[in-house]
C-alpha cells in the first residue's frame, strides 16, 4: 500500500475502513474511517461513551469488529464480518500493544515479570534477551531500580510508565493509549505525559484517547472527534481544538477547555 495520510502526508502505517462494532442492539461504531501515517499522532476525542476505546481495542483484536477493514502497509488487511474468528484477529494483536487506562499490570508479578511476560510468553523470545530489553527500558523511564518490586509498592504515576514499557517491550509498530493518564493524581499526570511526548518525538505511531486537551493539542498531528459511533470532525489540532467547525465539536472542546 503506498497511499499517504491525507493529514499529514506521512506515508499511511494503518488504514481502518467502515469499521463497524454493535453489543447486543447497541451499534456502538458505525463505519469508522481512519488513516495513520508512519511517526503520525493521532489523538482521538470525544464524550464518554462515544466509542473511542471501543476502535482502540478492535485496532488491536481485544473486539472483533462486524465489519470493515484495518490494514498495515506491510502486511494483508484483515476483513471483518460478523463471523470472522480470534484468530483471524490474531494478526492485528501482534502489531500493536495498548497502554490502558488502569495500567491494567499483574499484582502477583514484578516489574520486571510484568514487561517480560508478553516477549516470552507470546513472542517467544530469549529470556535474557528480554531482561535485558525490559532492563534499558525500565530505565528509560527512571524506574531502573524498581524492577523487582509489585505494582502495588507503586504509585499510580510509575505503574503507569510500567504500562508503558511492558508496551514497548512488544516492539509494536502501533501503540494505542487509552486516556493513560485519567486514573492518576493529578501531580502525577506530568511524569506519563512526559514519557508520551518523548516517544511522539522519538517517531513511534500512536493513537491517543485522551481528555487532556491540552496534551493533544501539544503533541497530536492530527485529531479525530468521534460522537455516538461517527466521526464527526478530523484535522489539524490547531482547527479541531481551536477553531473547530462542527457544532457538537464546539460544545465538547469548549467544556474541556
Ligand atoms: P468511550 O471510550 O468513548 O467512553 P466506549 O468505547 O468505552 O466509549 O463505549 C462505547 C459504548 O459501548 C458505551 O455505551 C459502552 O457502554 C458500550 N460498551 C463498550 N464495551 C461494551 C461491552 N463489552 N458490552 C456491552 N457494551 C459495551
């Protein structure tokens, strides 16, 4: 595929087309268009319940869509319909790891346990090749000497870069961050955005759910407003969050402000 992001003009990395996801009666995406380019930000915003982790978590084959499709550059797209299978979802979990909300990290296991798990578990890679990653990225986020302790001798702001690492540890080509930031204290938010901004400017592509519009705007390069399954407005964070065109997308992006 050599299309480019309409965007950005960054080279597309991932290309979702008319994705669509119901529970039960409720159609909570209704034909969900997308484009990434390769190094791109794209931070989506919108009202709880709009849909938003819903795309995050069929991107990366926690939710088979019913329909539609998400393609890489690199690899096959996957095509969805209301009997497509775990493991023809398979293909999207290996792309791209999510750092959630609740940091979401195993209590019974230790730092270092936590990011390792993943490359040896599903990756299969060399255990000390995986410390020793695990180890430098630890690191990296200044939590080198915490690797042998459990998530909950953390505060919230260092499992959240625990999150962060055990996502990077995968090598994916897509992170997906989903408001990594809203369970956290607000003296803690700085030290996670930090990380976050760091890996936009050191060129990893990611999307971002995310309330702090601020952030967004900081380090998006492109932002998406979804409402009630439907993107309602796409562009360039200094239009969809300073001049937005839309009405719903006034109303949203002026409340936050
Ligand atoms: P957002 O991230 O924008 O807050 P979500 O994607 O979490 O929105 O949710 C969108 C809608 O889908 C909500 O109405 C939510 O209740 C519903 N929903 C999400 N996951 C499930 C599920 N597993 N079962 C039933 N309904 C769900």
């Amino acid at each position: 595929m050599s299309h480019t992001d309409p965007a950005t003009n960054a080279p597309a990395l991932l290309k979702v087309t008319g994705l669509q996801k119901s529970f039960g009666d409720h159609q909570v995406l209704k034909s969900i268009d997308l484009q990434i380019g390769k190094g791109q930000v794209l931070a989506l915003i919108g009202p709880s319940g709009s849909g938003k982790t819903t795309v995050l978590r069929c991107l990366n084959g926690l939710e088979i869509p019913d329909g539609g499709e998400v393609a890489f550059s690199d690899g096959p797209a996957v095509v969805f319909a209301p009997k497509t299978t775990q493991k023809q979802a398979q293909v999207l979990r290996t792309r791209s790891a999510m750092v959630f909300q609740n940091y979401n990290l195993f209590p019974h296991m230790t730092v270092l346990e936590n990011v390792i798990e993943g490359p040896i578990q599903v990756q299969r890679r060399k255990r000390s090749e995986a410390v020793a990653d695990a180890e430098a990225l630890l690191a990296r986020v200044g939590l080198g000497q915490k690797r042998d302790q459990y998530p909950h001798q953390l505060s919230g702001g260092q499992q959240q870069r625990v999150g962060i690492v055990r996502a990077l540890a995968l090598k994916p080509s897509l992170l997906l961050f989903d408001e990594p930031t809203s369970a956290l204290d607000p003296e803690l938010v700085g030290d996670v955005l930090k990380v976050i901004k760091e890996l936009a400017d050191e060129g990893w592509t990611m999307v971002l759910v995310t309330h702090e519009l601020a952030f967004a705007r900081e380090v998006a390069d492109e932002v998406v407003f979804m409402d009630q399954g439907v993107v309602i407005e796409r562009g360039h964070p200094d239009v969809v969050l300073r001049a937005p065109q839309n009405e719903r997308t006034q109303q949203f992006v002026h409340r936050l402000l």
